[in-house]
C-alpha cells in the first residue's frame, strides 16, 4: 500500500467517527405545551358503588395548540384509582401526526401533577423526560401539559 492510499484509508476512517460523537455530546433537548380537553372519558366502577379503590378511568381526549386552539393530536389512556379523593395511577400516549409519547405516573385529584415520558417513535423517538400536567383556568375541563424531553 502506498502512502497516498494509506492517508486516504485514515481520513476516511476518521470521518465515519467524529460524527458519532458530536451526536452523543450534543443532546436534544425538546419542550413544547398542549392542551388537553377532557371530553372523551368513561368510568369503570368495579368494587363497591361509587369512587372506590381499582375503578378505571380510561380516555380518548384531544389535545390543541393552546386552550381555544386546533386539534394536533390525541391523548388516549386508563387511569386506576388507588386513593379515593388522593390520586390515580396512570398510562397514556400522547399521539401527534409526527409520532407519539408514552407517559405514566400518578394523577393527584386535588392539583398539579407530573409523568415520566419513557419513550417514544417518529420525531419522538430516543426521546425520554417530564411530563407536567396543571389545570387551564377558565377552560374547565382542560389540563396543560408541558413536555421536557432530551436524548
């Protein structure tokens, strides 16, 4: 091998690997809000008759560019209630035309709360963080969720 075809080899060589790790030294970091309109939802009472521990709620709810605003996607999921007026254990995904996140965490009935995003595909994809969920004022039934996702 002569040393002209030997520095090409090595340039070549060189250019596959600096790329890979200017990627994994630069995360991305996305946040973006939606707003969830509560509209879709059925309740399952299992146990006694009323608010009860293991009664499920599940929903299929759009979510809008803001509160008033256009339907971007959907949020489609089940909560179970595990403490009657406290809170619900809860997993959904939240579903746009560029892909989708899957959340869980814990629903408080009484104010704010906040969801691991554990994954996700398309534009969404790699991507994991914190999902925060407070309540729109003056939209009743609304609820804003704010995403903070990174690779």
């Amino acid at each position: 091998m002569n040393l002209k075809s030997f520095a090409i080899q090595v340039a070549l060589a060189a250019s596959l690997v600096v790329p890979a790790q200017t990627i994994a030294a630069s995360p991305q970091v996305l946040t973006f809000s939606v707003v969830e309109l509560s509209t879709g939802e059925t309740t399952v009472d299992l146990g006694a008759k009323g608010p009860s521990a293991g009664d499920m709620l599940t929903f299929n709810n759009p979510l809008l560019d803001g509160p008033g605003g256009k339907e971007i996607g959907r949020m489609n999921g089940f909560c179970i209630r595990t403490a009657v007026g406290k809170g619900q254990e809860c997993t959904f995904s939240d579903i746009f035309a560029d892909g989708s996140v899957m959340a869980h965490g814990y629903f408080l009935e009484t104010g704010d709360a906040a969801f691991v995003a554990s994954g996700g595909t398309g534009r969404y994809a790699g991507l994991h963080g914190e999902i925060t969920m407070d309540v729109v004022d003056g939209a009743d039934p609304a609820f804003r969720y704010t995403f903070h996702l990174s690779r």
